[in-house]
C-alpha cells in the first residue's frame, strides 16, 4: 500500500450502514469525513443487510457488487442480525456479504491498528504504552468457505473446514507487513501462527516470512504461537510493533487487542487491496449489537477512526491525522462516569476539527 | 468421566517427563504425588521428546505406545526442543508424540480449569472472582493432521490444513461438557466457536449443543464466537463457569485463561478419556520454555495440581482435595518478591500435605 497521491475529481464512496448499530455509527463517521476531509465526497448509500435479507432474499445482488466496485472507496457499518433468528441462519451476512466484499474486492490486507489511548481504560492492570498493528490476512486461510458436510443431521455426520494458504497469498501480506515495519520507529515485525501443529500451512507462511525478511535487515522479527500470543498480548502489549497473521489467527488477536486497548468502541480496522485493483473498505472491528440498536449508545469513535483509514488510504495523510488528533482529545476529554449519545459523540469530535 | 472408584490393586503410572523444564516440574510433581496418595503408584519413566528424537530419530515408537497403554495413567511434564533447531521440524514431536498420545489414547476431553487463587496475581485489574473450567475437545477439528501441501517450495505452493469435525465426536464431548456443568453449582455452559464463518462445523457444533441442552434443563447455556469470548475473557471472565468449544479454539482460549488467571506456572490440564478404554494423561498447560531449562527456575505448581486432577481422575477424589488445598496454602503464603526454586517450590507444598 504505496501512500497515494489523491485524484483530482470528487473521490466517490459507496456507504453501506448495515444492521443493529451499523447505521448510527455510520452517520457519526460521514459526519467526521465531511467535516475533515479537505475534499467533497461523493457518497452512495446500499442498503445491504439483514433487513434487506428477510425481504427480498438478496444478500449481495451481482449488480450491486458491480456498482460498489466503482467506487474510490467503501464505508461499512457492521452487518449480522439478531442472535438465533430462525429466517437468518450464520454466516448467510458474514459470508455472504463481508466476505464475499473483502474476497471479491481482493482486500488481501486487513489492517487494524491497536493503540491505547491517554484518557482510554485498558482492563489490565498494568498495560504499559500499546501501539502496534496487526496486518491480518484477509483473502485466505478458513476464510475461504471451503469443506463441506455429509450426512448433515444424522449420526454419521461429518463437516469439514478447509484453511486454504498460498505462497501467493502468504507473500504478498508479509510482504504488506514488512513494508508497515520499515514505516515505523521500532521496525519490529511478530509472526503468529501455529507451525507446530498446523504444519502445512505453518511451514508455507514461516518460510515466506524467514525469505521476505533476509530482504529487510533493519526489520527485526520474531515468532510466536496463537496460543502464546494470548500470554504475550495480556501480560506486556507494548512489546509488539506490527504483527502479521493468518485470516482467522487475526479475527481471534484483533478482538483480544482491542479489549486490552479500551475496548471495541475503539477498534478500527481497513480492508485494504494495496493494488488498488478495487476499492479498498473501512470498517469499525465491532459487530452489529442488536441488543442496543437504535438506542444512540453505541460508541461512534471506532467508525470515526475508520474513516481516518479511508483518508490516509486516498491519500489525505494530513486529514488523517487530524481525525485521529480530535478522537485522541475527545477521549482525553472524556469525563468517567458520564455517558453520551452515539451523536453527541460524533458532534464533540466533529467540533474539534 | 462418571467418577471412579479406586481399583484395588497397586495404581500404574506412565511417566514422560519429556524436555527442557518437563523433568524439573515432573520430579516435584511426583514428590508430592508420593505424599498425597493414598496408595503408592507403580511409576515407569519414558525418556521420550527432543532428546531422544534427535539422538536416535524415534518419536513415540509402537511398542512404546504399546506399554504405555497398560497404564492406568500418564503424568507428562512437557514435550518440544528448542525454537529453531533445524534438525527438530515444527510439529515433529508435537504431532508425532503429545498429540498421537491424545488421538491413540483417545483423549476427547481436554479438560483445563481456571481458578484465580487467593494471592496469585492476574494482570487484569479487576477479574473478580474467576473460577471455571474449559472442556476442549481433543481429538478432532484443525488438529487432526488432514490437509497437505502441493508445489512446495515454489511460487505455487497450496498449503491446507483441514478441520475435521464429526457428530460422533461433537456430541460426546458436548455430553461430557454439560455433565461436568450438571455438577457444577451455577450449571452454567458456554459454547465458543464461529458459527458465523465457519458454517459446517459451526452448524454441527450448534446443532447437537442444542439438541444436548434439551436434555438438560437445569443447564443454563449460551453461545459466544470465539473473537467475542477475547473479550469476554478480559472484561468479564467472572462470568464463565463450563466453556465446551473446539481443538483450536480451545487451545487458544486456554492460555488466555492461563495468563488472566495467574499465568501459566499455574495452569494444569488433564487429556482425558471417560470411558476409560485407555489412560488418560495429565499435563501442565505450559510448554517446555527451553531458555530456562535446567535452572530450577521454572515453577512446578501447574504440574502438581495436574497430579490432583489425575487423582481424581483414578477415583481419589479426598486425596486430589488436599494438594488443591496444599497448592491454595502455598499461592496464599507467597512473599512477594521473593523467588525460589523449583524443587522448594514442591518441597514447600509435599509438607503441608
Ligand atoms: C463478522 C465476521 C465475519 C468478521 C470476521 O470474522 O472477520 C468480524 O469478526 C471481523 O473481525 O471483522
Ligand atoms: C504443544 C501443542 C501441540 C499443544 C496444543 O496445541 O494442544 C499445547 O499448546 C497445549 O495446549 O497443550
């Protein structure tokens, strides 16, 4: 992902606000953009989701799909309906629609970049200072909705998952997250997997890594087991820089980060296709929280945050930074013990821009 | 696992003490084994890990396996060489020897408590009080060594590495999970998995966790994905009581209990077999940390309260109370500061039994 000059005409952005809280924190993040970006968008709303799902039947029309594509960039709320719903068996949205956007639109590299902020609450005890990225596969691994099952209902049932890896898929995110490494002060680069036990693949990503990084001398690397990662990530966070991983070795450390770093109201995240080839989308890393939809108490920030993403991806650093500057007082800000409304949220970092 | 009563005659033990801290915590493990049993225990060692696969290329040869499973348990210190050694590949030993224990032996219930003892420290600033176990299923999922590699080593390399998921052994380990619950006095159940990707397995798991549950009114249950349960685990865990959830998932999720609950010096497990058609096998959580192998630096608690677990496995439930409770003196009586060695580590806690 080479920093990118922008285009000269009106960048255009398909917004997809989703379900449960999707919509409202969406309109806290179009609130931000319009305020910090040094340019108009031009914005397209789709309503996909799981309302349009129980109406019509239609996940992701082919026809959408093709508009979407045309577009500079993608805004995404978050997508899932309500737990158990008889009429909207899992995965239908996930895979239907997330997935079937970062597969399609070849977001090979799924950035989510963890930092605590001062004035934010970590759950540890003691986390030192957190500022890290994980540069997560997003095109491969048990992603890919291979596997199957037989005898689905009967005792002799069997499913299967397949994690499908490729040297062509592995190199091209390692080589992602090198880049990242180089980019920043500690050049410090983590690989987690779990080559002892998932020897195939782990063999596959472990040699990749150890070739891409006789390439980067000044990138320093080390290795880590999932398992361990988890030990790592809670008992000293601040030791990690950037880390690379696998598609579902990701989703499970993403959420971890974002717990240790004031929670999931704050995780951003970037679908990122570096090629450029398609448009590349920006999401909050938190679901769609039925349970609270509607209720304007969800936390905007982590949308807010995305959008900074989306900047810096089209090339806008500085109003990128200046998004990133007015969360960082809006949580410095933040008076505990105080709630505040999903938009009063969204105006209070809008007013500081 | 329907609890045991003793057999009469003298217990046999399988010993594998295995590499780097294994035989350290081993020998303190069996020190107070020694004292906290009511019967003696006919203890055999096999000298099997790193050591011997790199002096002679044998892993765990048949006729080993063959008279370790005359046994009536296996206690097991931990198993894995150094990180990197080119003659010792990833999985080697992990595969070839703890993990075709497990499938040989037919280990389905991976059973790992987590407990913050009063006096051990947890990283998180507030647990509360956290007290419950993790039922992983053990023989089965991404851990079943399908999957395969094409092209290796070049350009189009195709690694994959498949779950393999059955209701034989979804339902079994389901039942033995909501048993364990049924025990329990909050009854409480959480399944963990990513029904919302991973939809064969996912399906399956849900499918016969519910058709279980119907059977068990008295049990309350719900359902957590995996990246969701990151956070649970880091916020709440207090909430948790009986987690029954996949091979992976489970070993992820069990070293983020670990470390939460005092770290992973503490954390024991057993792999077990309820039907007791072969010896099941108790081990620490922790891993064989070469780096500080053989410097009595290493604390043997988690391998001594693998002992309780394995005696009350053989029926000597009384006798498993004891060290629990000698383990609980001992967390309690800990200066902090003060560090000692492995073997006062276990000499401190055979006499207060
Ligand atoms: C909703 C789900 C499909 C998704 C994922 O697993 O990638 C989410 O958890 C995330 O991390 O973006
Ligand atoms: C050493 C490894 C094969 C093992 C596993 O993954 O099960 C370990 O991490 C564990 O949790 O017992």
């Amino acid at each position: 992902d080479t920093p990118q000059t922008p285009s000269s005409g009106t960048p255009t952005l398909a917004v997809i606000p989703g379900d449960g809280i999707g919509p409202e924190v969406t309109a806290e993040a179009l609130k931000v953009l319009e305020v910090a970006a040094p340019t108009k968008f031009e914005a397209t709303r789709y309503d996909l989701g799981a309302e349009r799902y129980l109406a019509t039947g239609e996940v992701l029309p082919d026809s959408v799909l093709a508009e979407i594509r045309e577009h500079d960039a993608i805004l995404l709320g978050a997508v899932g309906g309500k737990p158990n719903d008889p009429n909207l068996p899992p995965g239908i949205l996930e895979r239907g629609l997330l997935l079937r956007l970062r597969f399609e639109l070849d977001h090979y590299v799924n950035l989510r970049p963890s930092r605590l902020f001062p004035g934010s609450e970590s759950p540890l005890a003691a986390p030192g200072e957190v500022d890290f990225v994980v540069v997560r596969e997003g095109t491969e691994g048990p992603y890919t909705g291979n596997g199957g099952a037989l005898r689905v209902g009967t005792p002799a049932e069997v499913a299967t998952e397949v994690s499908v890896n490729t040297a062509y898929g592995v190199e091209r995110v390692v080589r992602d997250a090198f880049a990242r490494a180089e980019r920043r002060p500690r050049k410090q680069l983590t690989l987690v997997h779990k080559t002892n036990v998932l020897v195939n693949a782990g063999s596959l990503w472990w040699r990749i890594f150890e070739s891409v990084a006789a390439e980067h001398p000044d990138v320093t690397t080390d290795y880590m087991h999932i398992d361990a990662a988890m030990i790592h990530m809670t008992v000293n966070p601040s030791r990690f820089d950037v880390i690379v991983t696998d598609n579902l070795f990701g989703d499970i450390i993403t959420d971890l980060a974002a717990a240790i770093t004031g929670g999931i109201g704050l995780a951003a995240s970037g679908n990122v296709n570096p090629d450029r080839t398609a448009p590349s989308m920006f999401e909050p890393v938190h679901g769609s929280a039925p349970d609270i939809a509607g209720q304007q108490k969800a936390d905007p920030t982590a949308a807010i945050l995305s959008t900074a993403l989306l900047l810096d991806h089209l090339g806008h650093g500085d109003a990128a930074a200046r998004v990133e500057e007015a969360v960082l007082a809006d949580l410095a800000a933040r008076a505990p013990g105080t709630t505040r409304s999903t938009s009063e949220v969204g105006d209070a970092i809008a007013a500081r821009l």
